[in-house]
C-alpha cells in the first residue's frame, strides 16, 4: 500500500501491478508522504509498517484480514471509510474482492513523537489500529493533500509539512493509547521572532520553503510554531508564503517587462501553468490579463 509495498497476488498466484496515479515521495514529501493509487483485488501478505498508515477509501470493496491463523474478519468499505494502522505493528495478510482507489497517508512517526512531546512532555504515544472508521477531518486532509499535490507538485512540500502537523495533533487527540491533554499556545511569536521568520520568507521566495526550516528560525517545534505564528499574522505559514509569493509577483507584473515565466520562479512557483493556476484562484485573473490591465 506504499511506494514499498509487498507485491499483490491474484487466486492464480500472478504478481498484479499497483497503480501510483500519485506520489508525495517523488516531490520531496518526507514527513507525511501521499500514495493516490487503484488497489488492485487479490491479495497482499502480511507485512510490518515503517510509518503510520492511513488508508482513506474512495470506492466500494469487501476486504478480510487474516487476523490469526485461518480465521478472518471481514469488512464492507464504502468512499469515506479510514483504516488507521501504527507504524512498527504487523499489518495482516489482506484481501480485496475488486479494485478500489485509495488515499494512502504515511505519517513519518518522529513527527507524531514530537507532537506528544511537545503536548505532554513524552514520547512513549501508542496510535490505536483502527480498521473501520469515519472522520470526517482526516478525509478532507487527504482530499486536500491529494489535490495539493496535483496542481503543486514539488510547490506543495510546506503545504504537507503543515498538515503533517495538525494530522499528528488529531491522531493524538483522537486515536493513541494515552489521550494525552494537548497543550494550547497563545499570544502569537515574539516580535522579534516573527520579524526574523517573515524577513527570510521574503528574502528567500525564489527556493523551497519548509516549515520544518522556518520552525528553526523561531526555535520552536513546527506545531508550536505554526500555532503562534498564525496567531500573530491570521495565516497558517503556507497560506502566508503563498500571499507573499503572489504580491511579488504582482509587482513584478506591474513594474517589469520580465516573461511571465521567468517571474513564476522567481517567486518560487516551479513552472508557469502551476503559477498561473494559483494566481487565477486566488485573483480571480490570470496574469497576463493582470499584466495587460495596466
């Protein structure tokens, strides 16, 4: 179910090929990585997860697990159904009766760790194995995430380092052994702190802007920081980077004669039809009709 899954089987015993229509993996998602793919039916051995798993259905399936030796559960998923499995546990030898699309999110556990630690001031956090639920947060993540990654690409790696974040915070609150109480942050970032993290967000439109790097800066944890840091600016960071990328690049559509898509990447867009998509979302304009306005 992962970019390393074990291989699926029909009942003839033939390897059957996974289609990844999508993969966070391939643009540099690496706390909280995103598998879109057509499960195929058949079967898949039992196998020991690295990361935490989310499996967020899109379609209809009947799917067993081999939950002891020849004895199975059977479960009915419908679009919206989650399964939620722990990184470090087995996952047991399952079957699919037809082939289903899935969101697959794989939850790096450092970042969950830290979370706990930061909420609780300890990493001993268990995630419950969950294998049938509805939430409807977590689907809209991953819906979110998957069109992210779609109209991103490789621009998308602040937006998922932030989610990253508050999919942690949930899954504690909702899903570990210990309900840990989650701490609550208030009164935004020091002045000066918010001064360092908006000059480098300025200074640097043009690269690849983490939260994980802008954490750093304030000397926070990402989920401390993402916290103060929309308090003080109403933004979350990846909301605030993309207002200031698209400000520039008004200024330099008004000001300069530079091609469109020389501007694109000099406010940190990786090509032009992804700029020009953002742009016409949140200007309701493309940017040569904006150009061409003045």
């Amino acid at each position: 179910m992962s970019d390393n899954q074990p291989q699926t089987v029909d009942l003839k015993g033939e390897y059957i090929e996974h289609i990844h229509l999508l993969s966070g993996n391939r643009v540099g998602w690496n706390n909280l990585n995103l598998v879109y793919e057509l499960e195929p039916a058949g079967e898949m051995p039992a196998n020991r997860l690295e990361q935490h798993a989310i499996f967020i259905c899109l379609g209809d399936c009947r799917t067993s697990y081999e939950i002891k030796s020849n004895f199975w559960q059977h479960e009915y998923y419908t679009t919206g159904d989650i399964i939620i499995f722990p990184a470090g546990e087995i996952f047991p030898k399952v079957q699919i009766d037809r082939a289903v699309p899935l969101i697959e999110l794989f939850l790096a556990p450092e970042i969950l760790n830290n979370s706990c630690y930061e909420a609780v001031k300890s990493r001993k956090v268990q995630l419950s194995p969950q294998l049938k639920l509805r939430d409807p947060l977590i689907e809209q993540m991953g819906l979110a995430l998957k069109t992210e990654l779609e109209i991103g690409g490789v621009d998308s790696q602040a937006y998922a380092d932030s989610m990253a974040t508050a999919l942690s915070m949930h899954l504690l609150r909702r899903y570990c052994y210990l309900q840990p109480q989650i701490k609550e942050y208030y009164g935004g970032l020091a002045p000066y702190k918010l001064k360092a993290v908006r000059e480098y967000i300025h200074e640097h439109l043009d690269q690849n802007l983490t939260l994980t790097k802008l954490a750093t800066i304030a000397n926070l944890s990402t989920h401390y920081f993402a916290s103060l840091f929309k308090q003080s600016t109403g933004f979350a960071p990846h909301q605030y980077i993309t207002k200031c990328r698209l400000e520039k690049a008004k200024k330099l559509l008004q000001q300069t004669n530079l091609p469109i898509i020389d501007i694109s990447q000099e406010v940190g867009f990786q090509n032009q039809s992804h700029f020009t998509r953002v742009f016409r979302q949140y200007l309701k304009i493309t940017p040569k009709a904006y150009r061409d306005s003045f």
